[in-house]
C-alpha cells in the first residue's frame, strides 16, 4: 500500500539550480547512483521565517528493518532534509510520512506533523565540521533502523526527558521541597542569575527582601507514564492539563487544594510557578526508573490562577475571594498562558560527592592553615562532599598569596579563614556553614572556647600549617581522640608528604613524622627532598616577608592528590605515610610509602623514649649477630626538647645516605 | 559569619533583580546517542556473492553460542578477471574463521555434490582420510553432514573436489565417527554391506527425512535443523539418480529471546521433489516445519523449482509450491537467490537455459512485496556493481536483512575523538 506524503513546503526546482552547498552536494551524491538503499525524489526552494532560503532535498531511503519492528517504520521511508541559507543550525530532518509514529527522539516543533528527526548530540558547529552527504544519509537510515528495532534509544542511555527544553532554567534550593508530596506552597524570590540582558537562567533566594519577583511556588508528582516524551509544548494550563489527564493526573484537582492553602496575604501577591514530576518508566510495567521535573510559569498571581480554574471567584471588593463550592466545568484555566522553564536544584552535599563519583561525607574536621596548600584542600574536598568544616587561619589574603591560592583576587585584605568558609559554604548552600576561626591555632585551642568546642566534637584534625611546632601541638596537646592527619609540601615544592594517624592513633603524628625522616634519611631516591627552593620572593619590607617560588600547577596537583589520599585514608583505620615526588619534562608524579611501625613507649624518669618496632627488631637482629661480643653503632631519632621526648626508628647497618640529622634535629 | 548578600555586595553584584521579562524560545536539540550502539547478540546467516558468471551456493550459519555451520563450499569467481565481481571465498571464510579464532567448522553441510556446490574445496579443507590434503593452512569440516546418495553413488563425472568430500564422508562413516548421512536408503545398507558394516552399527550416524538431526538443539544452540529430503522411500524405488532431487534440503528453526524464526534451506530441489515434500510434511500434520522467514531459493532462482513452464513475464508455480511460498512464507520474510544478476527483459542472459530466471523472479518480487518483504540476488546486493555478502542478522524480532552502505569509510564516519566535558549543542 502506497503511503500517504505531506508536502515538503516551497516550490519544486530543477537540481542543477540548487544554490546552497550541502544542499547541492547532497543532491549530487544521490543522483550518481553511487549510493544503495536512497532514491532521489525531488528538490525544493522556499524561505523560512526570517525571510531565509530555504532549499530542501526529498528523498527516499531503504531502512534497515527486522521482521518484527518495535515501531512502525516502513521499509522505504519517504524524507525531507532542509538546509537553511545561514548554516548555523543543524539541517532539519522531516518524515513526510503522514503517519509517521510518535518515537523517542523527535524534535518539538509547534506543529505535531510532520515530525522532525532528531539526529544529533553533538553541537552543530562540531558536526558541521565532519559533515558528508553519505555520512547524513546513513545517520538518518540508522534512526531510522534503531527506532524500527526500538533501541535508538539505549538501555544503557538516561531515559529521554518528558519535554524539550526552551533555554530557560531555573535554579530552586535542593530542598525546597521535603517531598513531591509536600502539600505546602513555598514563597521564593526570582530574578534573572546575571544582570546580563540575555540571561536565560533564574536564580531563587528564600528571603522576601532578596528582591526580584515574588513567586509562590507548589509541586505535584504526576503519574508514572512509559517514556514518550511530550512532542507539543502545552502553551496553557488548561492544555497542561489535558497532557497530564493522558497518564490519569488531574492537575486542576490536585492545584485546588495547594492554592487554597496559600496564605490571603500572597494570593494577589505572588506569581504561580508549578514544579512537576514525571515518574518515567523504560517499559510498560512502569517500573520507575528515572522521575523528570519540569517547572511552568503562569506569569499570574496565585489569585487569578485560581479564578481561571474555578477555586475562587472574584466579589465585590477590593481582590475579594469566595471560594467556589462545586465544579465549574468552563473553569478549565485555558487563560492562563505557561511557559516551560527547566528546573535545577542548587548543588547538596550529595549532589556534590555524586557529581565526583563518591559518597558525601560530612567528617567533622578541624583544618589548620588555609595557605596555598591548605585552601586547595579544602576546597577540593569539599567541592567533593567532604567534611563539616572548622578553618583555623590567622592570615590575611595578600596579593601574592592569589598566585597560589584557591581565593580569588576578591577577597584581597580578608582573612583567609572567613573567606574560604564563605567560599565553601556556597558549594552547598542548605548544608551548615564552615566556621572560620582567625586566629593562631597554638594559641586559639586554649582560648577560643569555639575552637575547643569544634576540637572536642571533631573526627579529624588536619594540619597543614607547614609548621613542625602546630603538628607537634596537634599530636600532643588536644584532649580528643580525633584522628590527626598532616599534609605539606618540601621546601622546593616539588613533593607532598602526607601523615595520618590510624583511628585508634596508636602510631601518632608525632611518631609517623619521625618514620618519615627516617624514610628520607634512608631512602637514596629522597636524596633532594629536603634541598632549599631555588628562589624566593620577598613580598613585604619585613625580613620575614619572604615566601618560596613555587608555581601554583605544583600546588593544585599536590592538593589535587592530598584531597583524593586523604578521602581514602579517612575511610581506612590504618596509619598512613606517602611522599610524593613531583619530577619535570615531562610532569611525572612518583609515590613513596613509607611501611608505618608500631611504636613502644617507655617513661624514664621525667623522659619519654618511643622506640619503633622496626628499630627493636633491628637492635635484636645486630645483637645476635655481635654476640658475644658488645652490638655497638648509633641509634638514629631525634629529641622534643620541650616535651622531654626521645624517638629511636633506626639502628643503621650503614650510614643514612646524607646528613639529615642536623637539619631535622635527629 | 558574612552572609550571602553582604558578600555579594562587596564584590559589587546588585541583589536586587529585574523583573522576570524574558520568555524567548528557541528551538532545541535534543541528545539521542545514535552513535554508540549496544552490540546485540544473535544469530547470523550470510550468502556469499560467489561469481558473476557461474550460479553457485554458499551460505554460513553464525550461532549465537559461536558455532559455524558451513551449507556448500563454492568457489566459483574468476579472481583474475575484473568483471568477475565474485568474492575470494577461501580468503573470506579463512578470514572470518581466523577472526573467531577457529580452525574450522562445527558442521559442514554438502546439499550435494554438485561443481557449483563444492569447487575448490580441495584446496580449502583438511581431509582425514588423504594426507596429500592436511597441510596447516587448511580448515576442518567439524562434523560432515551429507545426503545418503554422496556415500552410495558411483559416477564418473564427479570434480576431484567432489570425489574427495565424496572419500571423506565414506571413510569417516566407515570409521565411524564425524559424519551424519541423511536417509537410510537401501542402497546405504548395501554399501555398508560392502565394507562389512551393518545400518545398526552405524545407526547413530544416520538420520532420515522427517527427524532432527541430533547434532544442534534448540536448548543448546538455538536451532535445530529438520530434515525434508532426501527421501528414503524414494530413493529405494529410485533408479536414476537425480542428485538434484535427492540433495539435502531442510528447515533451521532458530530461537532467539523465546522468538522463532526459520529458513528454508532449498539448495536445488525442483517443483517436482518440492511438492512432494508439502505433500508428505501435510500427510504427517508438519506444515510448521514448511513455514519459512528466510527463503534460501532452490536452485539460483530457477523457473523449475516452480513449476514446469518458464511462462512470458512470470512463472506460475504448481499449487503445492505456491503453498509453500505464499501460504508458509511469513510477514516480512527474506527471499535469496543465490545467483547472478537477475537478467533484464529482452537480453541474451533473459533468452539463457540456465537459471537465474527473470520470470521466477518476478514471482518472488510479487510474493515479497505482498508480505512487505524483501527479494535479494546474490550478486545484485545493495549494488550489482560491488555485491557484498547478503548479511541476515536474527534475533528476537525475527530476521532483518543488512543493509550497510558500500562506500569510503570515511564518508560515513562521523564521530568525533569524545572529550570530557563535551555536550550537545
């Protein structure tokens, strides 16, 4: 049976008076016979809206096609393909078949017939590029024979959404609403996200002071329908709701009792925004896979909505409502235009960690030191969905600092606590802010009762002061049984040392940091780790103001790896001590863990000697050796004058590779 | 703690916003992913366009579990001549095998011993019983599958091809292992008789018309092959041989997600053998094994598979054959002529003895176009300037015919290295 055709539009042109290039090229690679499975029909020339030439080519291709298709392609397919004169938009791909079905992948268009192939996922500009006729034609033969088939759209592939999108979004608090069951109108403030005149995305403020415009906004959940996205675009609510009857929802049922909950003083007040969700199902079981949410705008207040669907009436008076009692069956809201707007949720805590294939992870976590390091750490952390933060900083952001830093140049003068909490607490708006203390730690853990508290309740202390007396304190003088951690570069800046403490802290920093020069003194590949930096910069006129030359790509590479390490470690029990070592041309980053040793404690007198596993058994194994004779040699360690404390971690057979005694008070 | 407005006012953004005006539309692309397709599993058939001057048969069968079953080995195309449009057909399938990493068959199937069914190879495969024919490069049948006549008949006209699948399929039934004759024809008895052997002791390597052959299952390897002919009744009564009417001829039924389809496997069976096959399968209430998705057309589309007179524009076939195509054949089959290039009216090719026939072919293209389905030519798909294997692919939504276009890769191409953070325009 020969299939009935809708016409193409324009006026029918000889080929060799095409004008626009694809159009022509497309024509001439159907009309030398070079290609199977396409018989050229026809061309056409028109204008479009603009006033543009339009040239189109009709043809018809052999699909690919199994004996039993899942959607009713024929065998030959009759197409129309228009180039537009401009070239700035995908050429658009009709079915002039006048029953072509309703498929996924379809273009919305204004007009249900005929339908429009949707071919691409890829921007026009990159496809253009790469664009060939044969390539075109097999692109449309393969919807077409995917479609035939039923997996043009991919068991592996997010289901389509429900509507196609018009530009406009809109950016709602990730928990406006407790549930799609919450029965609770919201009030919300909207205004453009930029002052910019094109900007199509809208951005939501709780606070009624926040300006904009005043919106009330209500959600429902419609029924679960198999997904077959909408392919008209309903301009009204009454047409709204006549897609939503399709799936058994009663839109203007379910709107009657939220409106009527709305609070008098907003009713004239306030704009109606409607946040639905579209439970979508792949099969017909309806077996919810994915739920779509859509938001319309009525541009109308609460107030004439519910007039316009029979919930109120107006009375007499200044915006008088009476409640209309029954049904009003022409109360079908035909009036009240809509406009789609495709909703966003502000980014949560588990939205974040989600985005960055992990699981949030709210860790209470003291940082100390919010310097380039520390504020790259942190910010990658919890951009990730990690940590409820206390930042421990007494610095103030300086110019050169910014070189470095995860601040920019904005916050110049602020302290580095406050501005980085502020910073952090953006990512996830509705989660508890980071508390910033601006203040030395040393100093604040004794009489910052905020930062005791925050000490007290935390599960992790991070130091990354850069200061051997900051992580001594932490390994020492807090009473809480948080784990410690540290993390620091080199004086070059080309390696990152992390300690962490296993979560019964049987080894301490302390001790871990001990291991670690022992690691560095031994370790013929860690000869340079401690040499000075190349150069440095004076900043200010102290003498002190000087700061290491480092380049900000060593820093975030080494935060880079911290905050992915530290994420890891935080979830093992275990201890652990890793260095790595940055090296140049090309950018090579090569690991170093160092096996952490249990450590035994003995007072003597008003000392403490910690002797780690490691260097008992190597005294044991020389003893045995030297027997009977004296075992002799030196113990390597180190001392902590102030706290009367004494570490032995090695009995060398041989001498540490360089001299690092002296400089790390071994 | 600053709040957020304070900060927004210290780095000079207004709080304060316009009025929502904005309502522009655009039009919108959506994001089909068309270029990353799942591989489905399935069954797989595969005609081979053999010559563009000889008629010839070759068809392979890829199971879903990774088996191969091989019906005829012909290679007929004139490799020197460039207007042989033929295929390599020992390179073809020595490449196909070496891409599943195979030495060879499971079951190789000879419908009979005709040249056009089993030319060169000689060269191809690797023969138990002569060791002039073992060398390393050459493939194995698996299990040899032959109608009863290629053990029992004794000709003279045999290609030394022939004649050595004729000497494998004896040696290996002698021997007892690695063959499967179809039909227990007397002359079979006989020849068994002939080398001190008996139709018992040789029972479960023979099968006769009307069974499965036990080698594949619908269980294990989602299809099972059901044998129509030869007969052996027929062939008792049967003087003169006509290899034609006794070569194999079955039914694949494939199952695939619980769906079934089949092929007729009709090598160069005519009318005559063909109605009698509707005839017998009706008297034992087996229509279903006559039914038919896949139609591998007796005889290179030849007008004697359906009946006696070629006629002007159309054959007419005998009223069991007309059965069997329009009454058995299914909504959206696929009909193969293993052949040349259909002649046009008129021609020298149209006034030619020799099959293909333009009239049969007009009987197929109105039979398939009834069902919505497809006629294919051999040496006609998709052009008959570069013919291509006819590829039917079968899965659970019955056959689907291949209909990939024949020109420059790059011309096709067009997907782009992926990136991250790429999205669609």
């Amino acid at each position: 049976m020969e299939d009935e055709h809708l016409d193409a539009g324009g006026l029918i042109i000889a080929t060799d008076t095409l004008e626009l290039p694809r159009s022509r090229e497309l024509a001439a690679a159907m009309e030398t016979g070079r290609l199977a499975f396409v018989t050229h029909i026809e061309c056409r020339r028109g204008s479009g809206d603009d006033g543009d030439v339009r040239e189109t080519i009709v043809f018809d291709v052999e699909v690919e096609r199994p004996q039993r298709c899942m959607h009713d392609i024929r065998r030959i397919e009759r197409i129309a393909v228009e180039f537009a004169a401009a070239d700035n938009w995908y050429p658009e791909v009709i079915s002039l078949r006048a029953d072509f079905p309703q498929v996924p992948h379809l273009n919305l268009r204004d007009e249900e017939f005929p339908r429009s192939l949707c071919l691409y996922d890829q921007s026009w500009s990159e496809i253009a590029l790469r664009w060939t006729p044969t390539g075109f034609i097999e692109r449309i033969r393969t919807w077409l024979a995917e479609t035939a088939k039923g997996s043009l759209h991919q068991t592996d592939q997010p289901l389509e959404p429900v509507l196609a999108g018009t530009g406009l979004s809109i950016i709602l608090p990730p928990d406006l609403f407790a549930s799609w069951d919450d029965q609770d109108a919201k009030q919300l403030q909207v205004g453009t996200a930029t002052p910019e005149d094109n900007c199509r995305v809208f951005s939501t403020h709780p606070d009624p002071r926040a300006g904009g415009l005043s919106v009330t906004a209500v959600c429902l959940m419609a029924k679960p329908r198999q997904h077959a996205a909408i392919r008209r675009r309903p301009k009204t609510l009454a047409e709204l709701h006549d897609l939503l009857a399709i799936d058994g929802t009663d839109l203007r049922q379910q709107l009657r009792s939220q409106l009527e909950a709305v609070d008098e003083e907003h009713r004239w007040k306030r704009k109606l925004l409607i946040v639905i969700a579209f439970p979508l199902s792949r099969d017909a079981d309806l077996t919810v896979e994915i739920t779509d949410v859509w938001a319309f705008f009525t541009a109308s207040s609460v107030a004439e909505v519910g007039i316009a669907i029979g919930v109120w009436m107006k009375m007499p008076g200044d915006q008088q409502l009476g409640t209309v009692m029954g049904e009003m069956l022409e109360a079908t809201g035909s009036e009240i235009k809509i406009d789609v707007i495709a909703p966003q949720f502000g980014l949560s805590r588990e939205a974040a960690a989600a985005a960055s294939g992990t699981l949030a992870d709210p860790c209470r976590t003291v940082a100390i030191g919010a310097g380039a390091l520390g504020s790259q750490v942190i910010h990658l952390l919890a951009q990730s969905g990690f940590g409820s933060w206390t930042i421990v900083d007494e610095d103030i952001l300086a110019p050169h600092n910014v070189a470095r830093h995860a601040l920019s140049p904005m916050w110049i003068g602020w302290s580095k606590a406050t501005a980085l909490a502020q910073e952090v607490s953006e990512f996830y708006p509705t989660d508890v802010s980071p508390t910033p203390i601006v203040d030395d730690f040393m100093r604040a853990s004794v009489r910052d009762e905020k930062l005791k508290e925050a000490v007290d309740s935390s599960e992790l202390i991070l130091d990354m002061s850069a200061s051997i007396p900051v992580a001594r304190h932490v390994a020492h003088d807090l009473n809480c049984n948080a784990r410690r951690a540290s993390l620091f570069l080199n004086p070059s800046g080309s390696d990152l040392v992390m300690l962490v403490e296993d979560t019964a802290r049987a080894v301490p920093l302390d001790c871990l940091e001990m291991q670690y020069y022992r690691e560095v003194a031994f370790n013929e590949s860690l000869s340079k780790h401690l040499a000075p930096p190349a150069g440095r910069i004076r900043y200010a006129r102290s003498c002190r103001d000087v700061s290491s030359t480092i380049p900000a790509n060593l820093v975030g590479m080494h935060a880079a790896i911290a905050a992915d390490e530290l994420r890891n470690a935080n979830r093992s029990g275990s201890a652990k001590a890793i260095i790595w070592q940055a090296s140049e041309t090309p950018m090579r980053v090569q690991p170093t863990e160092i096996a952490v040793h249990d450590v035994d404690r003995t007072q003597v007198g008003e000392w403490t000697l910690v002797v780690t596993a490691h260097a008992v058994g190597r005294l044991g194994e020389l003893r045995a050796a030297k027997l009977p004779n004296e075992t002799g040699g030196v113990l390597i360690g180190g001392y902590d004058l102030s706290r009367k404390i004494v570490y032995v971690v090695d009995m060398p057979n041989r001498k540490p590779c360089r001299n690092v005694l002296s400089q790390q008070g071994f | 703690m600053l709040d957020r407005d304070t900060r927004r006012e210290k780095i000079g953004i207004s709080v304060t916003v316009a009025h929502i005006a904005l309502w522009t539309k655009i039009s919108w692309a959506e994001s089909p992913r068309t270029d990353k397709y799942l591989r489905f599993n399935m069954h797989k058939l595969t005609f081979y366009p053999l010559g563009s001057n000889q008629n010839a048969d070759t068809t392979l069968i890829d199971l879903d579990n990774g088996k191969k079953v091989l019906f005829d080995f012909a290679a007929v195309a004139n490799l020197s001549d460039p207007n042989d449009k033929g295929i390599d057909l020992p390179k073809t399938l020595g490449d196909d095998l070496s891409d599943a990493s195979k030495s060879g068959y499971d079951i190789t199937a000879f419908t009979h011993l005709d040249d056009d069914h089993t030319r060169g190879s000689d060269e191809f495969f690797y023969f138990d019983h002569s060791k002039k024919h073992q060398s390393g490069d050459r493939y194995s049948f698996g299990t040899l599958w032959v109608p009863a006549n290629t053990i029992t008949e004794s000709r003279n006209d045999l290609t030394t091809a022939s004649k050595l699948i004729q000497a494998e399929a004896r040696y290996r039934l002698e021997k007892g292992y690695g063959v499967r004759v179809f039909s227990r024809a007397k002359k079979l008895e006989d020849w068994l008789k002939s080398k001190g052997l008996t139709i018992e002791s040789r029972k479960h390597l023979i099968t006769d018309a009307g069974q499965l052959a036990p080698d594949l299952t619908l269980d294990d390897d989602g299809v099972e092959f059901f044998v129509h002919a030869p007969f052996a009744w027929r062939q008792d009564e049967n003087t003169l041989i006509d290899r034609n009417g006794d070569s194999l001829v079955m039914q694949a039924t494939f199952k695939f997600n619980q769906q079934i389809t089949r092929f007729f496997i009709g090598a160069d069976v005519a009318h005559e053998p063909l109605s009698e096959i509707v005839r017998i399968s009706k008297s034992h209430d087996n229509e279903d094994r006559l039914l038919w998705d896949v139609m591998g057309l007796p005889h290179h589309c030849s007008y004697l598979t359906l009946g006696p007179e070629r006629g002007k524009d159309k054959t007419e076939p005998v009223e069991d054959v007309e059965w069997l195509f329009e009454t058995q054949g299914q909504e959206g089959c696929i009909i193969v002529s293993s052949s040349k290039p259909i002649p046009s009216k008129g021609t020298e090719a149209d006034k030619d003895k020799q099959p293909p026939h333009r009239q049969a072919a007009n009987y197929y293209r109105e039979v398939a176009s009834d069902k919505d389905g497809e006629f294919i030519v051999t040496m006609e798909h998709p052009k008959v300037s570069a013919p291509k294997p006819v590829v039917v692919e079968i899965t659970g939504l019955g056959a689907k015919l291949k209909k990939t276009q024949v020109v420059g890769s790059a011309a096709v191409t067009s997907v782009a290295a992926p990136r991250a953070g790429l999205r669609a325009g």
